[in-house]
C-alpha cells in the first residue's frame, strides 16, 4: 500500500478548490445532497481508486468503491460513488476525475507493456525509473505497481547505479574494476549496477564483475552481440536494457531473452477517460 501524507491531499485538494465551488454557491444549491460516480468508459487496468477514495473522504463525503487498484474491469464499470453536500460533490469532482483518468492511463500502458513481454519472457520485469513527472511520484509509484511493474529506483539514494557522469570525476575513468570494487567495499548491502553507453564500455563493465550491467540505448544487433560474450565473461552478472522501451518497441526487445527493462514510457500514457455523473439525490 502506497502511503498518501494528509498533506500531499490537501494539496491535491487546494490545487483546485482554495475558494469553493463558485458555480453552487452562487445556484444556492450547496446544501443539496447528492451522489456522484466514477465510470471508466473502456476496459482496462485501474489505478487511483484508494486516492480517489481518501480525497472524497476528506470532503467530508460517504464514499463507496467498486473496485481496487491492480483489478482488471470492464467497460462501463462504475470504480466509486460518493455520497453528500453537492457543494463538496463539485469541489472533488475534477480532482478526483484528473487522478483517477491519469493514473488509470498509466497502469493500462503499463500492463499492455508486461502483457506482451510476458509472450517472450514470462519471468520478466519492466521497472519504472524515477524520471516520473515531477511532483507525480506517489501517484505514479501506485500507477505502475497496480499494471504490474516495479519501480527500478525511487531515488539516488536507494540503490547503487554507476553512470559515465559518476565516472567522469574519478581520476581513472575506465578503470570499471577499481570502481566496482570500491563500491561493493562501501555499499556492502548493496546490488551493483554500472551502465555501459556502448559495446567497449559493456565488455569493460562486464570483467568488473557487477551484479547489473545496464545497457542504455543498445542496437538489438549489438544486444545480440554482447549476450554470446557475456556469460563468458561474468557469468553471474546480468542484463538490463534501457533507453527506448515503449509499447512499440517492446516486442523486439524482448525477443533477446533480456528479463528485465528499464522505462520511463508509461509516465507518458494516454489518460483514460473517466465518465463523472453527478444527480440530486
């Protein structure tokens, strides 16, 4: 479960709604009460639905869910309804509308990608990074986890991941093994990753012997390539492509028998839409 701070849905909140709802006060039908459903318009995976819930429930409305995220629904499907002040109806309305069809986009892109890894690669995993859209990160965590990904770092502090940047300040650049030799001294706990930008530096980062070694960018020639070498070299080590996976490339990739991609696409989905009805009660 995704933990959602008190603060992080006041802001949601106040993104939108600081001063009211202009239009009911000014119809005089704020102490109205009334209902309000959330209907995904096409089948898919969903995501946002225990957000949605807590922002609604923070307007003071009775809320209902349907469905959790991570389930798989059908077409016309209602995910929530809220009961209450038609005041706090139209105040959560958009916010709640705008989570639930973005975050719905995200986990469906996210499960056509793994739908069609799973053909090639059943064991597989595509992991998300974190060049999410900033200020989305908790939302998108939810996002790809309920399509069946996993999040590849939530951020630099969390696991060990060597870049030519990182090695651009270091007095011998190309020299992998010192570097992943000092790394396993001071991250003992850790898992190594180093990418490589091409075939040279792969080779060069597989005689260091880490645990990962991240392609970035990689020909599906030279992915070919370099997997003939590599169990040869560091037979422990394994693979990871990233750079360019998206759910147009995602079949070709996974024919190399790679088992575990590196995206930021889903970030990127199309929204869902989401059909809001609001009535009188």
């Amino acid at each position: 479960m995704i933990y959602y701070p008190s603060a992080f849905l006041d802001n949601l909140l106040m993104d939108d709604i600081q001063y009211g709802d202009l239009t009911s006060r000014a119809l005089n039908i704020e102490n109205q009460l009334g209902t309000m459903t959330f209907t995904r318009r096409e089948a898919g995976t969903v995501s946002g639905i225990e957000l949605a819930r807590q922002l609604l429930q923070k307007l003071g409305l009775i809320v209902t869910t349907y469905h959790h995220d991570g389930d798989i629904v059908n077409a016309g499907d209602c995910l929530i309804q809220a009961e209450g002040r038609a005041d706090a109806l139209h105040q959560g309305w958009k916010v709640v509308q705008n989570v639930l069809e973005w975050s719905c986009g995200v986990s469906e892109y996210m499960a056509k990608m793994r739908e069609i890894y799973h053909r090639y690669q059943p064991e597989g995993h595509i992991a998300c990074t974190r060049k999410n859209i900033p200020g989305t990160k908790l939302i998108a965590t939810q996002a790809i986890l309920a399509g069946g990904g996993i999040i590849h770092r939530q951020g630099c502090s969390e696991t060990i991941l060597l870049f030519a940047n990182h090695r651009h300040f270091l007095a011998e650049p190309d020299n992998w093994v010192q570097h992943v030799n000092q790394l396993r001294k001071a991250a003992p706990e850790k898992c190594i990753v180093v990418e490589a930008d091409n075939l040279k530096e792969a080779r060069a980062a597989l005689k260091a012997q880490p645990d990962i070694v991240q392609l970035d960018k990689f020909s599906i020639e030279d992915i070919y390539q370099l997997q003939q070498e590599a169990f040869e070299i560091a037979p422990h080590c394994r693979l990871s492509l990233a750079g360019g996976i998206n759910l147009d490339t995602i079949e070709k990739f996974a024919k190399t028998g790679i088992t575990l991609m590196v995206t930021s696409a889903p970030y990127y989905a199309q929204p869902t839409d989401i059909k809001v009805q609001l009535n009188r009660k």
